[in-house]
C-alpha cells in the first residue's frame, strides 16, 4: 500500500514538474534536481567552487541509465558522468550526474 502511494507522488510530481526528453532513443520525463557549484574542501580553509554539477531525476519505471548514457532535453546533449543511483526511500527515481557536451 504504502509503494503504491509512493508511485501514484513521483509519478504525478513528474507529469506535473517533468521536462520531456530523450534517453538514447527512449522518450522519458526527468526533473532537474540541482544545478549547483562543486567545492573541494581544503581542510581548514573555506571550499573553493571548481565547477558546476547538474543532477537529472528519471523515473525507474521510465529508463534504466548507465554511466556514459546521454540524456537529450531541448535540444541539448547532457552525459551520465557517474553511476546512477536510486536514492529515494521507495527506490522510484534515479538519480544522474551529469555535464552539458559540448556542440
């Protein structure tokens, strides 16, 4: 009972929130969970930002990324540069890694 609440939110956030896109050929909607600057952290001194990480949310129902996936949205390539991971409590949606290739 409880999975199937946890479906019915992460598939209406998704038809609700979702952009269309393209897994390799596969149509899917994802969400973009953050587009933030990554820090390394030196210790006692404050992170340094050294780049920007953009994360993809796919539903586990729609797609099955792999590391090295390409992801199309408007137009836009964007490649899977770490193993996905379902981190939600339920285990709906993967959670993708991801950097803009360029054109």
């Amino acid at each position: 009972m409880r999975s199937d609440i946890a479906t019915k939110a992460v598939d209406a956030a998704f038809v609700r929130l979702g952009v269309d896109s393209l897994y390799s050929a596969a149509p899917c909607k994802l969400m973009f969970e953050s587009d933030d600057d990554v820090g390394v952290d030196m210790g006692d001194f404050v992170s340094r930002p050294v780049g920007r990480e953009t994360i993809f949310l796919v539903r586990k129902s729609e797609v099955t990324p792999v590391e090295g996936g390409v992801f199309t949205v408007n137009g836009e390539t964007h490649k899977i540069v770490a193993k996905p991971i379902l981190k939600d409590d339920a285990r709906l949606v993967w959670r993708c890694r991801v950097v803009l290739q360029s054109a």
